[in-house]
C-alpha cells in the first residue's frame, strides 16, 4: 500500500497565479532535497519524488488511469 502526500491549490476557479506555484514548488522540491528530510522520510517508510506541478498532474492521469482498469477488471463496485 502507498500514499501520496502533495500540495494542492484550489480548482481552476480560484486559480492560483503560476508565480506563486512556482515559489511554492521550489520550496518544496528544496525542502524535499535537504539530507535530514529525505532521510527523515525514509525512516518513515517515504519516498520522495520531486517535481513540477505537471509532474505531478501526469502522475494523478496515469494512476486514475491504472486503477480504474484495476477496479474495471476486478469488477469493484462501491458497498
């Protein structure tokens, strides 16, 4: 089993301005990049996958894609 643990911003509505993601998105890569948090998050069982938030856009399409032919096959319904 695995999580993921990412910052979001609202829907594109209320879009936030790209240079605001932008200063977001590289605190949080260097955050992610600093040896304490990335050994402190191994010893948690984590792993850390920095990138941009169109990285991480296609990882949310490509994994909704993966599991809807998880639950298609499996024939999961909801209880």
């Amino acid at each position: 089993m695995h999580s993921r643990l990412a910052r979001c911003s609202p829907s594109r509505q209320l879009l936030v301005p790209a240079e605001i993601v932008d200063r977001f998105n590289k605190a949080i890569n260097a955050g992610l990049a600093d040896p304490t948090m990335k050994a402190r998050l191994a010893d948690l069982g984590g792993t850390v996958l920095p990138g941009s938030p169109a990285d991480f856009g296609r990882l949310i399409v490509d994994e909704t894609k993966k599991w809807a032919k998880v639950i298609t096959f499996a024939d999961i319904k909801p209880e």
